[in-house]
C-alpha cells in the first residue's frame, strides 16, 4: 500500500463567514476555496459568477492579430487551408472547432492529424508534402507547432505558409513563419497563459470573427469544454468560464457527435459533468488516436446525421474497450517486471521496458505505475534498435528537467513538468535508467500529497453539504473535487463488493455516529486494515439517486493508522528508500534501520500470528503500539527474514511466516550484511 503524504490545510473562517453573510455564497465552499488561495471577497465573487463575462482579449495574445490577417486573406482568396492538429482529445478538439468555424465561413478547408505511431507528434516533412500535392497553401496548426523550427522551415521551402497556435512551452527561438500564436511565449502579455489547444483555437476563431464572443462559444463551446478539461489544463480563470459555459451547451444542446458519444457510453441517462468528461468522454476520444485512428474521433465530431454518429460512437467504444484491455496486459507486465528485479522497483524513478508495447498506451500504464509507487515512472517500448518512451512525475519532482539532463543519450525528447516524451537507442535503456537515477539522488524526492480540504465529523456528513459543493463545478486541475478528512474514525465492518471484491465497503463510526464508505479498486484481500482499526479517511462526497431519493456517496481516496505519527512515518520510508535503493547512508542512518534481535523476534511474531497484507509494515508500528519511530527496523527486519527464508510473500503482497524447521542466522542476510557495512 503506497504511502502519501496527508496535506490538511485550512481556511480562513473570517472570510467564509463575511462571503455567507454579505455575499450570499455558501460558507463551506467559501471556505475550502479561501484554503485553496483565493484570499478575497472579490475573488470569491468572481470565482461563484455564473454569468462572468470572459476577460481575455484575443489580441493580448502575441501574434494574434497576423495570425488574422494570414487566414482572412487566405479566405478572401480561396486559398486551401489546412489545419493541422494532434491525436489527443485536445488536438482533436481544436482540429474539429478551427475547422467547422472555417468551413461555416466560406473557407476552402481541409485538416490533418497525424498518426501517433507511425508519424508521431506535431508537424513532419512527409505529411508537409503531401499537404501541398493536395494543393494546400496555407497551414493553420492547432495544439503543436511552437517548437517544429525545421519542419516549418521544409514548409516554406515547399512554397506553403504556416500559422502556428500552440499552448505548449516554446524553446529561445520561434519558427519563422506567419505567426506563432501560444501564450506561453516570454514576450506574449497575455494575462492568462493556461489555456488548452482548443482554447486557442477557439481565440483565434474570435479574432477571425472579429467580434461575437460569446456567439462563438455557444457554437463551439462543448468542443472547448472536452478538449480544455482533456489536457488537465488550469480549471481557473478564464478556462473556467469557457468550460463552465460548455458543459451547460452539453447537457442543453449537445452536438450530434457529442450525443452519440454520451449515449455509447451509457450516460446518456446522467447530467454531464466536468468529472462525466473526464473520465467517460475523454478517454473515449484519446482511444481512437491510441488504438487505432484519431481521425475517427475527429470524423465523429463533425458529423452531421445521428445513425452515422451513432455507429462511429460505437466503434470507438470498442476501441476504448481494446485500450482498457491493452493497457492492463501492458500495466500487469510491468509491475511482474519490477517486483521480480528491485533494482527497477526500489529506485527514485522507475524505467521498466518491454518489446513492441502499444506506444499509444504506455503514458497511461506510466501514471498508473506512478499513482501505485508514489514515484517517476518512465515506461518504454522497444521495437527493435528504436525505443520509445512516456514519463509521468509527482508534483515536487520536474520529470522534464531530470530527462533533459541525460538528452546527450536520448534522440529526441519533450514535455513538462510531469509528463514527457522521449526517444532512445534500445541499448541505452540500461544507460539512462542509471543515470536518470543518479541525477534523481541528488533531488529530495517528494512524496505524493493527500491533500485535505476540510475536516468533517462523521455527523456532518448529509445531502446539504452536495448543494454547498455544486457552486465549485467545474472541477478539475487547480480546482480540484473537494477531499474532506474523516479522522479517528473505528473501522467496525468491511465487505467486499462486485466481482470478486474488486471493491470495498467499510463502515466506521466515531462518537455514536456511523457511516460507509466505498474504497474503489481495493480489493478485499489485500486491504490492510482489519476490523476495530482505527484510521483517518479522506474521502469525496458525491451525489446518489438511488429510487428518486438523493444520497451521499462517500468515497474513500487514502487511508492511514490515526496512531502513527506522520512526520516519523515518513522519515523512516524515506530513508528506507535511500538504502533499498542502494544509495549510501550515514552510519548514524544505518543505525535508524539496524534491527536489534528484540525487535527482529516481534516481528517474526506479529506476522506469524497475524499476515500482513499488502506488505504495508506500518501495521507493525500499529500492532506493537510504535507511533513510527522503528518503521524503520521493522523493513529491514522483515527484508532480512525473507532473504532467510524465514518469512514470505504470495502474489498479492501479503506477507506471512511459511513452516519452517531450520534455525535462520539473519546476521547473515544481505540486509544485514549491506546495514553493518554502511555502519562503519
């Protein structure tokens, strides 16, 4: 059970309590919003706003007004344009709005994405040609662009131009094209620099438009939602009235795409939410353009007639299915790889890699491995002498910084802070995995943050609180669905639920009061804890309709002892993790993880009396009424008695005491060998 980092923060009563009284805004939301930074009345106002106006100016975004100017004239002179967009649910989106939004103006139109496997991102020679043997003249690119320098200078040696709109982070030197338009460049003013592709696109259409913003968004205000909510951009600002305003268009009007799509997923039935598209829409669009396609995601989109629609949606649902069942084949392979070779599992960042895995999936199988370990995970494809990988980080650690400084070994790379892309030889995969770790030696590696909104006693917990939380939608990054905290709550029940206990429902009470709780993906089996456990949850209250009577949905998101102490916890993982990983310690640190024979007999108690499951040792500290201190010990001792033989592990990580007859010296284990060494 990986182990996070519980952040409980607090808001600022003051503020909540004037927002209720002389604003009317809804003192629990006022308060997990002041916790959140918005620090003023003013703020908050605008923040709870359902009519707020969108501020941004389309020309306060460096090289807008030339973007215009180029595409006007190419549609004053029929001239064929092309856009040109991305495989992702943003890149398709802005394809489809740019090119629906030209076509309706009488452009002599045409669009691109290219092939993620085959072409790869962004803008390449092969497709600049064909474009122009197509008669293309002008290329409009959406979601890509700012950094393809060479690309866009083989486009005007072929004699076609280009207009780039991007969001991504741009290099010291720009393309030379017609215009660059990204608000990420150093010397753009644009006072909001956090939209998507599509939000992009959709300033760029206004600035064609000349003025109608607000037309333009009920037109194409769905496509900005799916594509600005798909690139986990900033749900703030203006992104935040964009989105908001394109969810209200899905559940009110949805295009005819859009509706076969929410039909084939089986929520046609649902009011659509910023969490709806996420994680049912979303994903649903990524799986054309990972398995097979995006053009057919793109072709859904702009689709006119319902049955055509609807057959289009299915066949992406099938595809959705296949990238589900891809990606765990990929996701179980990987993690087998890892739990059978600890120099890949015990290292600051994971790199595991296998041949010829789906490369449209393994971004995903990344942040899986990531949210599983609470560490970087690089996960690579081999096909041959080439190699491809996808990065995924933890906030706190700048996955791109840590591959930028091995890019002498990598033959191309890109991304951001938590999520990369790279290239490399197959036989320097053993090459960069150690030396992307010893970079990461000298980083203080951060643990993954349960963030806490609020503390809630189980009492509190009723349908108002869904009416306080409604008037914080639109969720989504830097504005998250609020977590509340459940602490010191006495686990009296836990049952397994769906097949197999894929699922688990607990019920825990404090003080009289009583509650259950669902903890998704948990299997019963390897869930740590046992009844008369005393926790802290945090949890997710979502809205339940069950026989047209409103319920709270309680959802489990982490889980920790209440009798552990955080600080010491963490401190002795973090150090466990430096030794496991082979870095060197200090003799004073090797003495903090040197287990004693006393401390070695209780453990070798403990487990046989009662397994540990998922081998979380901190139910040791909890068992022998340690509050963190020795945790510690407790890993070496049990790292050392399983090198002897003298404890084991099964398939799912519960840990127990086999039959054994023999009489074990754990002096002489690895561990304790490795321990004595780095004690002198």
């Amino acid at each position: 059970m990986r182990r996070k980092k519980w952040l409980i923060t607090k808001g600022d009563k003051e503020l909540a309590s004037y927002a209720s009284e002389q604003l009317n805004i809804d003192p629990l939301a006022a308060l997990i919003l002041s916790s959140r930074g918005l620090n003023s009345a003013e703020e908050l106002e605008t923040f709870f706003d359902k009519n707020s106006p969108m501020t941004v100016d389309p020309f306060s975004i460096r090289d807008m007004d030339r973007a215009a100017a180029r595409i006007n004239r190419a549609l004053d002179n029929f001239e064929m344009i092309c856009v040109y967009g991305d495989y992702d649910a943003d890149g398709v989106t802005a394809t489809a709005l740019l090119y629906s939004f030209l076509e309706s103006r009488g452009a002599n139109v045409t669009r691109y994405i290219p092939d993620r496997i085959n072409e790869g991102y962004g803008l390449n020679n092969d497709a600049i040609d064909k474009l122009k043997e197509r008669g293309v003249k002008l290329i409009v690119t959406v979601d890509n662009g700012a950094t393809a320098i060479d690309e866009v200078a083989h486009a005007y040696e072929a004699g076609l131009e280009v207009v780039v709109t991007d969001h991504h982070k741009v290099g010291d030197t720009l393309p030379e094209c017609a215009a660059v338009v990204d608000p990420q460049r150093s010397d753009c003013t644009c006072p909001f620099k956090e939209m998507a592709g599509v939000g992009v696109a959709f300033k760029l259409a206004c600035a064609i438009e000349g003025d109608s913003y607000d037309e333009i968004l009920e037109e194409y205000g769905e496509l900005v939602a799916i594509g600005t909510i798909g690139d986990v951009v900033s749900l703030t600002g203006e992104n935040r009235v964009m989105v908001r305003r394109g969810i209200n268009a899905i559940n009110e009007h949805p295009g005819i795409g859009v509706s076969a799509l929410i039909q084939a997923a089986g929520i046609g039935d649902r009011y659509i939410t910023s969490s709806s598209v996420a994680f049912t829409l979303c994903p649903r669009i990524n799986a054309a353009g990972r398995m097979g396609s995006a053009d057919i995601a793109l072709e859904l989109l702009l689709c006119d007639d319902p049955e055509t629609a609807g057959d289009i949606a299915q066949r992406i649902n099938t595809m959705n299915y296949e990238r589900q069942t891809t990606e765990n084949g990929i996701f179980v392979k990987a993690v087998s790889l890892m739990e059978e070779n600890p120099d890949i599992l015990n290292k600051r960042i994971i790199v595991v890699d296998g041949e010829d895995w789906n490369q449209g999936v393994i971004g995903i199988v990344a942040a899986k491995l990531t949210e599983k370990y609470g560490r970087p995970s690089v996960v690579i494809s081999r096909s041959g002498d080439e190699a491809k990988g996808s990065c995924r980080s933890i906030p706190g650690f700048s996955i791109y910084e840590a591959i930028d400084s091995v890019s002498d070994i990598l033959t191309h790379y890109g991304g951001h802070t938590l999520a990369a892309g790279i290239g490399l030889k197959s036989s320097d995969i053993d090459l960069f995995r150690k030396r992307i770790n010893e970079y990461a030696a000298d980083k203080e590696m951060p643990f993954a943050v349960q963030r806490i909104d609020c503390k809630l006693q189980l009492g509190s917990v009723n349908v108002s609180i869904l009416s306080s939380l409604e008037g914080l939608e639109p969720f989504g990054a830097d504005n998250p669905q609020p977590v509340f905290g459940l602490f010191g709550v006495t686990i009296e029940d836990i049952n397994g639920i769906a097949e197999g206990g894929k699922h688990i429902r607990l019920l825990v009470s404090k003080n009289g009061s009583r509650l259950t709780a669902v903890y998704f993906n948990m299997p019963q089996r390897r869930f740590p804890f046992e009844k008369g456990d005393v926790v802290d949850l945090a949890v997710n209250l979502e809205k339940n309709v069950y026989n047209d009577e409103l319920r709270v949905s309680t959802v489990i998101r982490g889980i920790r002892p209440s009798v552990t102490d955080e600080t010491k916890v963490l401190e002795n993982i973090s150090l466990y993790g430096r030794f496991s990983g082979n870095e060197k310690i200090t003799p004073s640190q090797a003495a903090k993880l040197m287990p004693g024979r006393d401390i070695q007999s209780l453990v070798y108690k403990s487990v046989k009396a009662n397994p540990v499951k998922d081998g979380f040792c901190e139910m040791l500290c909890v068992r022998m009424g340690d509050d963190g201190e020795n945790l510690g010990r407790y890993m070496t001792a049990v790292d050392s008695m399983l090198e002897a033989g003298v404890l084991a592990c099964d398939d799912d990580g519960r840990l127990f005491a086999p039959q054994y007859s023999g009489k074990a010296n754990l002096d002489e284990s690895p561990t304790m060998k490795k321990l004595r060494a780095f004690s002198v």
